[in-house]
C-alpha cells in the first residue's frame, strides 16, 4: 500500500523525463561563448591585446587565449571589475569612431597602435590594467585560462613548473634497505 503523496517506480521515471526535457528547453544553447564579454567585445579585447603581445614567429595574445583568461577573471574572482573593463572597452570602441570611422578590431596596425596610445594618454589606469591582464593572461599558468597550450613558456624554454601535490617525473624505486650484521 503507497503512503498518500507517494509516486511509484513509472511516476517517478516519467517525472525525471520532464524535469530533464524541461532544463534542456529552459537553458537552451549558450548564446555565446563569452561569460562575460560580448562578441563584439572580445574581438575590441583581442585586437588590443594582439598589440600588447603581437604575433610573429610564435603565437600572440589572442592565440595564447588571452581574451579568454580575462573573461573568466570577470566572471569570477575580478566580478567588481566588470564595469570598469566594459567602460574601458567602449572608450576604446569610441576613440577608434571618432578617430578612423571604424571599429577598433578593422582598423590596421598603426591606427590600432595610435588609439591605444591615446586610450594610455587619457586613461592610463584602464591601459595599464589592459597591459598587466594581457601579460598575465600570456605569461601564467594555463590552468587560469590563458596561456594555451603552454604557449608563452614553450618559446621562453621554461619548463613547466611543479604543481604543488604532483610530480611531474615517476618517482625511482628506492634501493632495499640493507640490515647492517
């Protein structure tokens, strides 16, 4: 005999089905990739990191996923910070108009190289905060979300670092113990 408000077996089945069909409906594709940035502002990011850490003979500062290293510091420990890099970003896009008429990431080398002169001139904090996430997105540790592939520390000829609780070598066995008679 079931408890009054109790399901069986099929109930129970059929319920997970729906619970299931309904988060699939409910959250639906990502509609980006970004967790914090737009589209239209990862690829300003990207552009202006990409002259930080250009690329030549080794990838740059968007290969390296910079843009994605500062996005997931947005959308976790630097959440705070949101508003300065979106405002930042958009002085960026707003200086690039108003100078060349185009978006900051069409522009070529050189004009990028002025608007980020004049962006360091007139706002030198958001600049350096730019510069240091660049570099820190290129330079540390992958597991944060930049440095992909090792990139940086491949052309440097850094080995990885030790990661604290795994070795990196398989340990030798150790000789027996011998009993002094």
């Amino acid at each position: 005999m079931k408890a009054r408000g109790a399901i069986g077996r099929r109930g129970f089945l059929r319920l997970g089905a729906v619970a299931a069909a309904a988060s699939v409906v409910a959250c639906g594709p990502p509609s980006s990739r970004w967790r914090v940035l737009t589209e239209e502002e990862a690829r300003t990011l990207a552009a202006a990191c990409d002259q930080i850490i250009p690329p030549d003979d080794d990838p740059g500062a968007t290969q390296a996923g910079v843009v994605n290293f500062i996005d997931r510091q947005l959308a976790t420990r630097k959440k705070k910070d949101a508003a300065l890099w979106r405002a930042g970003i958009a002085g960026i896009e707003s200086a690039s108009r108003r100078a060349y008429k185009l978006a900051f990431a069409d522009l070529g080398a050189d004009a990028q190289v002025a608007v980020l002169k004049a962006i360091e001139k007139d706002d030198s904090a958001f600049f350096r905060r730019l510069r240091d996430y660049t570099m820190m997105g290129f330079y540390g540790d992958p597991r944060h979300g930049g440095n992909r592939d090792r990139v940086s520390w491949r052309m440097l000829g850094v080995p990885d670092p030790p990661v604290r609780g795994r070795l990196h070598e398989v340990p030798s066995t150790p000789a027996p113990l011998r009993h002094r008679s």
